[in-house]
C-alpha cells in the first residue's frame, strides 16, 4: 500500500513537470514570435508620432536652472539629456521619410542644423551640451526649430522640448515664432520633479556715482530662499583680499532678504569686488555676483561767507559738518575750501591763505555752499556762475549774521523778489514733495522731523524753479533750478538753534549735502555692468583712442586674458560678455588697470518656479500642448537594467529572455528524462523513480 502511495503521488509530481516543460516552450515561442516582429520600447512622449513621415525638431534646454543639482553630481540637464537621448534611439522605429533635428538653447545663434537621421551625429549634437560656460533661455532655440519646422517636406510636424520646467527659460519666447505651421504638436518633457531648495544670491549693486577715496562704500544685495528656511553669510573679496562680512542673515523660504552696509574706502581708481553667498546648495551659479565701482580723489567743496567764518554759528556748522575737525585729512570725505567773496573773486577759488588747512586745489569745486553775509561783488558772482554753468552744485543758505538775507547775482535767478525774514510763533516742518528726487530717500528723514523757528519767505519764484520740500503751510522750504550743466538750491532756514534744529539734529542736514555732492559727481567713467549674453560696445574716457585693451577675467581660474582692438576708446566689435565674472581692462604695455566691467547672470535664472501648461499655450501661441514629466526616481533604480540590457531597445531584452528560457527549458527536460522509468521496469523500479 506503501509503495503504491508513493507511486500515485510521483506520477501526479510528474504531470506538474510536464505541464511546466509545456508552458515554457509555450513561451518560447511566443518570446520567439514577438522578436520577430522588432518592437523597441516607447513613451508617452513618441505616442503623437503616427503613421505619416514627420519631421520631430528636439530642443534641449541649457539655461541655467539646468544646472540644478537632484543628487550628488546628477543635473537636472544629465536627467533630459538621458531622455532625449532615448528619444533620438526610437525615432528609429518612425515612419519611413521621417527627418530629426536636435536643437540646444546655448546654441550660437548662426548655428542652424540640417534634419536628417544620422543618430551618431544627433547623439554626439546632445552629448555636447552643458559644456558651454554660458546658458541662455529657451527663445533663440524655439525660434530655430519654427523654422526649420516651417520649411518641412514631411506633413506631421512635432516640437519636443525637454526641459526641467522652469518658466524662466520660457521667458524670451516669442508667441508667434510657431504661427502658420500646420500639422503641428508639441511636447515638453520636464525632468526631476521633487521638492526644490535654492539659496540664491539675486542682485549685488554698489553706488552708481563716484565715491571718495576716503569715504565707506555703501552696497546692498538681495537674497531668495526657496523651499526652506535658511541662515546664510555673505563676504565680499576685491583683488583677492576679504572686505567685509556679513551674518549670519536669515532668510525665509519664499522671500525677499537685502541687506545693506558699507565697505571700507577703496584707493583711487576701477575696482572689481565679488560677492558670495555661503552656504554652497544646489545651484551654483546664482551664488556669487560681481559689482564695479569706481573711487575718486575727495571733492572740493567751497564754504563761502563773509571772511572769518568762525564768526557766524552758521558757518562753524556747516564747516564742521563737511570736514570735521576730529578726523585727519585721509579721513574727510572732501576737501573743504572756506573762502571770502573777495577771496573768490581774487583767486578764482584757490587761496591757500584762506583755506587754512585745506591743501591748495586745481580740482574744480562740485559743491559751494554761499551763506547770505558773503560780500559777492560782480567778479565773485561771474565766478559762481561760471563754475555752475560747467556742473557745480550751489546751496544758498541764510548765514547767522546777516540782517538781510540776499546773495546778488544769484538770487534773482530763483525769484525777483528780496526774501523776507520771517520769526515764527511756533515751530514747523517741512516735508518732501512726493514729486522730488529727494521723496522717500530714508536719510534724509531726520531733516523733515527738525523744528524750524524762524524763516525764509519766498516771494513769487521763476517759472524754471522746482520746489522740492514745503512748511505745513505750503511756504516753499527748498527750491532749485537748473543752469547750464549745474543746479542752483536755496535753503530757506539756517543750522543755527535760534532757527532750526538742523545743526542739533544734523545727521539729516550732512546726508542731503552728501548727496548734492555725490549727484555733482556724476556717474563714474572707468566701470560698467553688463548682463550674461549683452552685446556690449561701452566707450570708456579713461582708455586710449586705439590700440590693443588686455581683457583679463579677475578670480577665474584657468581663464586666459583676452586682447581687443578699440577704435574712439570702444571695442570695434563688442566686449566679451559670455562668461559671467569681473573683467580688468588694461592697455598693451600700460600694466595698470584703466577700466573694468562685470557681467552676471540674469536674476530671473534663479527663479525655479514651474511653468504651467496654460502658460506654456500662451508662451507658444499653440493649443496642442502636453506637458509630461520623467520619473528620476524610477530612471534611477532602472540605472543597473539598462546598463546591462539596454532597455531602450526591446529586441536585446526578449533574446536575452528566449535565452533563459532556453536554458530552463533544457534543464527541465533533462530532470524529467531522468526520473522516466523505462518500458520494462518493474513495480519496484517505478517505486523507486517516483521516490
């Protein structure tokens, strides 16, 4: 009974093999059938293709944001370029006539492909990309594919972008660059779709005018955080030395931090200062900017009044205002000249008898402050004028002195009328009219908060005369007008405590004569700032007419200088604007930097927010518009499988399958033979092949 037991259950265990043995060569054949018919793998980006000759233009998107890092190196521009490299491999399965052409968004702009379907040199076309130093957004590249695609044979026309989906990169895109082409649809594929984080370094000025030698350098900067909270730090380098330091800044996720402060004074001359921004993250090309400013030789200021100004309260305040006795003469932000009306008539403006301890200047003066006890005869008056038809900046200003506030010559140029002095039996302000270039400067509220007690009332003021701050009842408090390439202000209240807090609460008063002095200044001529890509063609006074300007990048490494030719102190094709970074500008055989300029990425680059399939319509001017994304995540566990059997195309992975098959197949089939009894076996011999 035993035996006969084990002999049911082996015949049973045999049947199962044998129904294996079936299925297995069942599937062989099948795997065998499908080979035959050549499939490759597909997506959902090759599922518009159809049955019709196409011509499929494929753009890669270089801009910046590319550059993201998802893990460890990998880019968000390797994820695209991976997936459109798997694209070009399919296309090899289209319709017969079909044509591709492979576009990329830092192509140069003469660089326009012929379709065809030679995938080496479409590959090679993809592998390229990102060795640029320069990104560019998507506009140049969709406008070379729209009329490659306008001019097609083929009558199905596709347009697959593969992008990570930043909306910035769409920026340049002209809506109508795909008008008028028929028979057209368009894909954009993004890549690695998980959660962002950027710490970015969005904007870095410094002052737009020329700064005293001996003054601190006032710069601001602007910093993003996106996606999470952050603590940062920000230092500033010039010619390879550590200015300043400032943090550690907090910045929410989502906001808009700047940061104000000033740097040290900086010698005469161009100089290149660089920011950074720590700590490093995913991007690294928003974490650094470059800023040009230029220094000058501490201005010449005259202060001018009746002969001994430490006679008039007036004049020790403004004196004291604009060179402080307690600071050495490296440390005073100009050169203040006290002079006489006499004085200045005499000698033009340069008396070394009456400027004391300031030095004897040839500068001209950018600034004159004219008290009203100033004896201005007809020749000081011709001086005056003189020196503001060429650019000076003069402030009439009532002295504390005087009984009759006039300054002839001058005066009339305001109003006709002699202003009167007026006592106030309460204090009052003035406030900024909104319309003013000095509205909204913040330090300059500390002068509309002083109390003014006694006055200047203006009679009716010239049609060319702008009233910049008004008393609470309306009175004009500052005016000015324009003459020639200077202006001409008057104040019409004094320093002194008997008629205003401007010399208790000074700091208003200084940072306005500050400012007068820094706009007669004027712009500096030896800096400039460009964007990534500008074409730029800057003239600067302070190179030669002609002859050979050494371009050298400052702080890069590896980077090799570059010589230019200039015609009328400007290149005679464009300055080099291709890489991000400060530039020193130096004359063949000179040595010394005469010039510079900085070029930095647009700020829109660091902004990661996505592009939605609405705008993508709107940015393309088309309706048949996908917007798709790859699955980093899933592309990366199948990294190993796709190395080993390349599963881009199915045929290697269905005979490597058959393969296996083959090889199970023969091993079953060996089993099975040997556990069959033979015809002549007996009971027992069964017995014993079932057990």
């Amino acid at each position: 009974v035993l035996l006969r037991r084990v002999v049911l259950t082996g015949q049973r265990s045999s049947r199962f093999q044998n129904l294996m043995l079936m299925l297995v060569r069942a599937a062989f054949l099948a795997l065998l059938a499908l080979l035959l018919a050549a499939p490759v793998r597909t997506d959902g980006t090759v599922d518009f293709v159809g049955s019709d000759p196409l011509l499929c233009a494929v753009v890669l998107d270089e801009s910046a944001s590319m550059n993201y890092r998802v893990d460890g190196a990998t880019t968000r521009l390797d994820l695209s370029r991976a997936a459109a490299t798997d694209f070009v491999h399919q296309s090899a399965t289209w319709p017969e006539g079909s044509a591709l052409v492979v576009l990329t968004s830092a192509m140069p702009d003469e660089s326009l492909p012929e379709p065809g379907n030679d995938r080496p040199a479409l590959l090679a076309r993809l592998g390229g990309a990102g060795l640029r130093d320069s990104a560019k957004p998507l506009g140049t590249a969709i406008s070379a594919a729209a009329q490659v695609l306008r001019t097609a044979q083929q009558p199905v026309r596709r347009l697959v972008v593969f992008s990570d989906g930043a909306a910035a990169a769409w920026r340049d895109v002209n809506p109508a660059a795909l008008a008028g082409i028929e028979n057209l649809a368009v894909r954009v594929v993004t890549s690695g779709g998980q959660p962002q984080s950027n710490l970015a370094l969005t904007s870095a000025e410094g002052p737009q005018r020329l700064q005293p030698a001996t003054a601190r350098i006032p710069v601001r900067a602007a910093i993003t955080a996106e996606g999470v909270d952050t603590e940062c730090w920000l230092t500033v380098h010039a010619a390879g030395q550590k200015l300043h330091r400032v943090g550690p800044i907090q910045v929410h996720a989502g906001s808009l931090k700047h940061v104000e402060f000033d740097l040290p004074p900086l010698p005469p001359g161009p100089h290149l200062l660089t920011f950074e921004l720590e700590p490093a993250d995913r991007l690294d090309f928003d974490q650094q900017r470059f800023v040009a400013v230029q220094t000058a030789e501490p201005p010449v200021v005259w202060l001018i009044g009746a002969g001994d100004t430490d006679n008039d309260l007036s004049a020790v305040i403004y004196r004291n205002l604009l060179a402080p006795e307690v600071l050495s003469a490296e440390q005073q932000r100009v050169k203040l000249l006290p002079l006489s009306g006499e004085q200045l008539a005499a000698g033009s403006g340069r008396s070394p008898s009456a400027a004391g301890k300031a030095a004897d200047s040839d500068s001209p003066p950018v600034l004159a402050v004219v008290l009203s006890n100033a004896d201005l005869s007809r020749e000081a008056q011709a001086v005056l004028l003189r020196q503001l038809e060429r650019g000076m900046t003069v402030v009439l200003a009532p002295a504390s002195t005087s009984g009759e506030c006039d300054w002839p010559g001058l005066r009339q140029l305001l109003s006709d009328d002699l202003p009167a002095d007026e006592e106030l039996s309460e204090p009052t302000s003035f406030v900024w009219k909104p319309e003013s270039e000095f509205a909204g400067q913040s330090e300059l509220i500390e002068l509309s908060r002083c109390g003014v007690l006694r006055r200047l009332r203006l009679g009716e003021l010239q049609k060319e005369v702008e009233v910049h701050a008004q008393y609470a009842d309306e009175r004009p408090a500052v005016v000015s007008r324009r003459r020639g390439s200077g202006r001409l202000f008057l104040l019409t209240t004094a320093p002194d405590p008997q008629w205003s807090d401007l010399g208790i609460r000074a700091a208003g008063l200084l940072s306005w004569l500050h400012l007068l002095v820094d706009e007669a200044l004027g712009p500096p001529d030896a800096v400039a700032d460009f964007a990534l890509g500008e074409p730029a063609r800057n003239s600067f006074p302070t190179l030669p007419a002609g002859g050979l300007i050494r371009v050298a990048p400052q702080g890069a490494r590896n980077a090799k200088p570059e010589w230019i030719r200039l015609k009328n102190q400007a290149p005679e094709q464009f300055w080099p604007t291709d890489k991000a970074g400060a530039y020193a500008l130096e004359p063949a055989g000179a040595g010394q930097l005469a010039a510079a300029y900085t070029v930095n990425w647009p700020t829109e680059e660091s902004v990661l927010a996505p592009i939605t399939a609405a705008k993508l319509e709107q940015a393309l001017g088309v309706k048949d518009v996908r917007l798709e994304s790859t699955d980093s995540a899933s592309a990366e566990r199948l990294g190993l499988w796709a190395r080993l059997f390349n599963i881009r195309d199915l045929r290697k992975v269905l005979a490597v399958l058959i393969l296996i098959l083959f090889v199970g197949e023969l091993l079953l089939f060996r089993r099975l033979a040997d556990r069959r009894p033979t015809a002549n076996a007996t009971f027992a011999d069964k017995a014993d092949a079932a057990c």
